[in-house]
C-alpha cells in the first residue's frame, strides 16, 4: 500500500466524492474486506456496495489483492491503494 495517491484529474476527484464511496474507502484503507464485509459493516446491500467498488476499482482507488474459494465460491478481497489521498489542484 502507498502512502499517498495524488488525484490529478477532474474523474478521480469526483469519484471520492461520494460520502458512501468515502466511508468504503475509509475501511479499505484500515483492512482488506470483501464486498459483503463491507456492506455489513456500513448497513448496506452488497449490490449496492459492490457497485460503489468497482467504481472505485475502475479508477485506481481500491484493488482486489486475495481471492479466496470457499465452498465453489470465490471471495474477492479488495484493499486500498494508499493510506492517504490529495488533490492536486494544478488539475487541467
């Protein structure tokens, strides 16, 4: 994990600024969890949290880093990228 993530572009800015993608980020960034972990510690469906990471994932915030099979289904754990984000406020 970094210790910072520079946010450079007008995207990634607006992709953190959801307070429901904040809050997944938050606990990505304490431990690495699956979508359903997540989801039971915010009070959320998982549909709902699995929609918000994979935004997440998309642009570079959050990462799959295990994948584990239990029962004939695969677990995917996702951790942040960095402990701490900035905006870089040259952005074009």
């Amino acid at each position: 994990m970094e210790e910072l993530l520079v946010l450079n572009s007008p995207e990634k800015v607006k992709i953190i600024s959801d307070k429901l993608r904040i809050s997944v980020l938050k606990i990505l960034i304490e431990k690495q969890a699956t979508v359903k972990q997540v989801a039971d510690i915010l009070g959320q469906s998982s549909a709902k949290i699995h929609y918000h990471v994979k935004e997440l994932e998309k642009q570079g915030f959050v990462r799959i880093v295990e994948v584990v099979e239990k029962g004939g289904i695969l677990e995917k754990y996702y951790r942040a990228v960095a402990k701490n984000y900035k905006v870089d406020y040259m952005i074009s």
